[in-house]
C-alpha cells in the first residue's frame, strides 16, 4: 500500500526522487507526488493523480536543482484520489512537509484538536494531521526531532512517515511503525523507500527500520532511534541478495503469499472502519429487511454477516449479484437495506445489482477496499476495508477483510436493534482486537505445508462446513480450485447424504471445517460418514489438523480461512503453477 522514495546527496533529487517512485509502481496507487527544497529553502510540492510518468511530464519537477527530497504514490484510503488528496502534505506554513504510508487510526480526533487550535487542513487524508503536529511541537521543541518524537507519541495506527523541512533543510526525518522502510546506504548520498527495488540499483546496502524506530537521514550520516528508549539504536547494515523482482514481493515467492501474510494487518485496519459501520448499522436497524450483495469470494463474506445477523434473531439474506440483478431486484423497497461488498468496487454484476435496488429505492451501503471507485459513487454509505492493494488474483487479504467487517457490522446492527446484551458485545468486540494476533499464529503454522504435500496430487475434495463456517468451507474450495486447477466442492456438511456423499471415496479428500458450538457434535457425526466411505478426512479449526488459535465460535470463519488459504497457495507452488496469475481469470470483472 503506497510507496515512499527518499534522496539526499549530490544528484539531482526530482528526478531521483521519480525514478525510484517508477520502481514502486508493482505496488498500485492511484497518484503520485514529490516535495524537494531548492538552496534559497523554498520545499516545492508537485503532486497529482495519475500515473508517475504523467505527473512528472505534466509538472516536469527536473527543471529545478535540490539534492533533498521525498516522494509518494498514493494508494488511497481516507478521500478519493486527487491533487489535493495526494502525497505530500504540508503544514499550514508550508515549511514542513510530510509523506506517509498506513493509516492514522486516531485522525478524526487530532483533526479536530488541531483544528481547534486553529490549523487549516487542506485535504481530506488522515497524514495532514502529522505535517500539523509536526508543526505544532515545533514551537516549543528544540529540534525538529524532539518534535517529531512528540509527533509519534501521538499517532496510533500504522505508518512510514518521511519528513522535510526547511528549518533543518540537509536532513529527511524518518519514522516507521508496522508499514515498512528502509534506508539505501550510499556513498555521499542516502536513499529510503518502503521496498528495496527503489534503490537496488544504486546501492545493495541497507538498514532495515524495526517498529517505533525513528531518526533522520542525511548525506553522509543515518541516525535511528527507537521510541521505546528514546536512545539511538546500531543497525545492522543488510546486504541486499535478492533481485529486484523478488524485492519487490519482500522476499516471499508470490504476491499471493506475501498477502497472505498481510492478513493480521488487513484484520486491523478492517477494525478502524467501526464508526463507519456503526452509522451503516443505525440506518440498516430501521428496515425491515436486510440483504448482503456480492460475488464470488465477496459474496461468502456477505454469507457470514447474514449468519450472524440470523445468530440475533434477525432476518437477512445473501445474493450472488449475478442472480439478485435478475430477479430479487424486483422485490426491493425503501425497507430494504442492501449491504454490497467487492474488492475492486468495479465488478459490473455488483454494480447492476445496485443501481437495480437504488432505483427501487433501497438504502445501499457497501463494503469496500478501492477508494472512489464506482460502487462507492453509487452507494448512500460506504465502509472501507483499507486492505491495501491486492495483487495476486486470488483474493485473500480483502477476504478477511471483508469478514470481519460484516461480523463488526452484523453485531453492530444486533445491538442497535437491542438484539445482543451489552455483555455480549463487548466480549466480541474485545476478542475481535484479538484477531489480528490469531491470524498471524494461524499463519505461522508450519504443518500446513506437509498437508499440502501429502494432498498435491488429490484428483478431488470437498469442503464441508455448518452454519457460520458453510462459508468457509465455500470459500476454501473456491480458493483451491482457481489456483490450484482441481475439482473442489464446497458443501453443507449436512446436505452431504443428499447426494454428494456418493461419490466419496479413497481417492477424496475431505476438509470438514469445525468450531465449538451446538453443532460440534452434529459435524463429527459428518465426518464419521465421510470416514466411513473410505474418504480422507483433515479437521479445521481449533485443535485440529489445520489447527488455528481458539476464538468465539462466531469469529470462527476469520480464523479458519486462514489454512485454507496457505493450503490452496502451497498445492498451487507444488503443482508448478502461478498462483498470482491463475488460467482464465481476471482481478476485476467489469463486464457481465
Ligand atoms: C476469488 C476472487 C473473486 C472476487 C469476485 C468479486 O478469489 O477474488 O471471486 O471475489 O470477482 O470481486 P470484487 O470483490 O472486486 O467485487
């Protein structure tokens, strides 16, 4: 999600500053920008929305000499991408420059403090409020890095931050918490960018910045601190190995892994969305009914939230949105409340679907990860998922995503309908902070990829799951067959002796999807038959052979997911296919 480029040395650091924005292009954004200061200390700030060559043409940055500067590409998260919106920011003075990758989770609330205090915000981002901070501390700090230390003290959230200012003009201010950075260690000249490919070919060595470190970087010095002591901490100086195309997926082998290993992150920022969700919630509590819209792995997000939503007592159904725009569209109201979820926000049989039940005067909300595209225009509310980018074709990453923002929204609809005690709540909104951490057990799990061996050459499976993880076992055998290329059925475990259990056998493997519950024993029993047929029978879930960290039995499907997903990733590898690129299959399905 974002890039951030840094220079400082001799050369020329607009065009610098540029080229190694183009290096981070793999990285999806949606704008780009740079802020460099001329000798007289004046920091220019051209930026735009638009791919990085169109912006620089356009604003044509090299005409002007500066060997300082940072750059941006925006992937955006808080306001549609626009000049204004893009990276980076200024302070009200326009002194102090800032560019930033992550989110601020506490910025409604520092916006309004420093607006208070009478700071203008110019964009609708969350990284202005840090170029005000800044500014603010540093009126009574003595160095921009004593402000800067007050700065992060504040922010709550994930962040790469670079900072410029032309009160300290040799020096860019560094600070990183959960988003990555690193410095490119040169020769009279420093780089630093949240992935390597942006400098490779300049330098291989680099420091690689660790939690709440923080610092500044100039021609010929590197100065990192961590917050936590507040004392400057010796790096280890990494020799970079690696090529650029494996840099740019940070080592890991494929996009799809690398998101995969986002997912904790992807799980937490899910979470900032509450108040979205929570004035979604208070709109969808007042209509008599409620229906989840979306396709493919989408829409088994929208199968949990109905799930749950039904766990309270409350009506809800969910729709493949091919199937709704045909014919459920017809029976929608203005007591009708639709909740879309997509990814791209520009699948077309999601956006027909909605446009159909607008037109009938439903109240549309959505759930969704690209900011400003088309299904946020057309919806009354929006929540955004705030995933990042999502490369690999398979959908992974925005599926927890997805999940967890229907189970927040589910909850928070049951208790603005006075359907789930107080109690209750908070229990499920303490373990959902959880999650994130679960998550990275989950995936942490090595025995997954010994099951994948021992299943790689399966010619068939079934994924079978009840209630709330009927979903999950849905999305795992959607998973797996689309990167993996083999017959996999995702089914009610229940529904199993009404026909498909014929065609168990030895040559089957049979994922059973379990969680504890009423209905436990009702799944072993299933197992038990499937067992019975000479089929092979592997456990999900807590204290099982795919083995993921105890939760509540309704948070279950954000953690057993999990495996299904490393496991489609790995017989995908051992199969020697791409798992980034499957046969036949598109990232966004803008037609019908
Ligand atoms: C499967 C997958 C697809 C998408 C579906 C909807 O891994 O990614 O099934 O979920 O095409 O896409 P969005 O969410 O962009 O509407």
């Amino acid at each position: 999600m974002c890039g951030i480029s840094g220079y400082v040395g001799n050369g020329n650091a607009p065009e610098i500053l540029f080229d190694m924005l183009k290096k981070l292009e793999y990285r999806g954004y949606d704008s780009a920008g740079i802020a460099y200061i001329t000798g007289d200390g004046t920091i220019h700030l051209p930026k735009d929305k638009g791919k990085v060559d169109e912006v620089r043409r356009k604003l044509r940055p090299e005409r002007l000499k500066s060997t300082i500067g940072v750059g941006h590409t925006r992937w955006a998260t808080h306001g549609a991408p626009s000049q204004v919106n893009a990276h980076p920011h200024a302070d009200c003075s326009g002194e102090i420059v800032v560019a930033h990758n992550g989110i601020i989770e506490n910025y409604v609330d520092l916006k309004s403090e420093l607006s208070e205090l009478g700071h203008k915000f110019k964009s609708e981002t969350d990284t202005e409020v840090i170029a005000h901070l800044v500014e603010h501390y540093m009126a009574s700090e003595k160095s921009v890095l004593s402000a800067l230390e007050k700065t992060l003290e504040r922010l709550k959230g994930s962040f790469a931050i670079t900072v410029i200012t032309s009160r300290e003009p040799d020096k860019i201010f560094i600070a990183r918490n959960e988003s990555p950075m690193l410095v490119g260690l040169g020769v009279g000249e420093n780089f630093i960018a949240s992935d390597a490919p942006a400098f490779l070919s300049k330098t291989k060595k680099a420091l690689i910045l660790e939690d709440m470190d923080y610092g500044f970087v100039s021609k010929k010095t590197v100065v990192i601190k961590n917050l936590s002591t507040r004392k400057e901490v010796k790096k280890k100086v990494h020799k970079i190995t690696w090529g650029a195309s494996e840099a740019e997926k940070e080592g890991f082998q494929h996009f799809m892994l690398k998101e995969i290993h986002e997912e904790p992150n992807a799980a937490r920022n899910a979470l900032s969305a509450e108040k979205e969700l929570e004035e979604i919630a208070g709109k969808l509590a007042k209509k008599t009914r409620i229906c989840f819209v979306a396709c493919g792995t989408a829409y088994h997000a929208g199968l949990v939230g109905k799930y749950i939503l039904e766990n309270y007592g409350i009506p809800a159904e969910a729709f493949v949105a091919s199937e709704f725009r045909y014919s459920t569209v017809e029976t929608m109201d203005d007591k009708t409340g639709v909740v879309s979820i997509t990814q791209s926000g520009e699948t077309a049989d999601t956006i027909a679907a909605i446009k159909g039940a607008k037109k009938k005067d439903a109240y549309i909300a959505s759930i969704v990860n690209v900011v400003g595209s088309s299904v946020t225009r057309i919806s009354d509310d929006v929540a955004y998922i705030r995933a990042g980018p999502e490369i690999a074709v398979a959908s992974t990453k925005a599926y927890i995503g997805q999940v967890l923002s229907c189970t927040l929204l589910s909850l928070l609809v049951a208790r603005a309908k006075g359907r789930i005690s107080a109690h209750e709540f908070e229990h499920l909104k303490s373990e959902l902070k959880n999650i994130p951490r679960k998550i990275k057990e989950a995936v942490e799990n090595r025995r997954i990829n010994e099951i994948a061996e021992e299943n790689a050459s399966t010619k068939k499976f079934f994924f079978i799951g009840r209630n709330i993880n009927y979903p999950t076992a849905l999305e795992g055998a959607l998973k797996l067959k689309e990167i993996s290329y083999v017959h996999a059925e995702g089914y009610p475990a229940g529904e199993l002796k009404h026909g498909p259990i014929a065609i168990l056998d030895q040559d089957t493997t049979v994922l059973a999807i379990t969680a504890e519950g009423k209905l436990r024993d009702k799944m072993h029993s299933n197992i038990q038959e499937a067992k019975a047929r000479g089929a092979k029978v592997i456990t999900v879930g807590f204290e099982c052979d795919l083995d993921v960290p105890k939760t509540d039995p309704l948070l279950s499907p954000i953690l057993n997911i999990v495996p299904l997903h490393m496991l489609a990733y790995y017989i995908s590898v051992l199969k020697g296919l791409d798992p980034d690129k499957p046969r036949n299959l598109a990232k966004s399905v803008t037609v019908e």
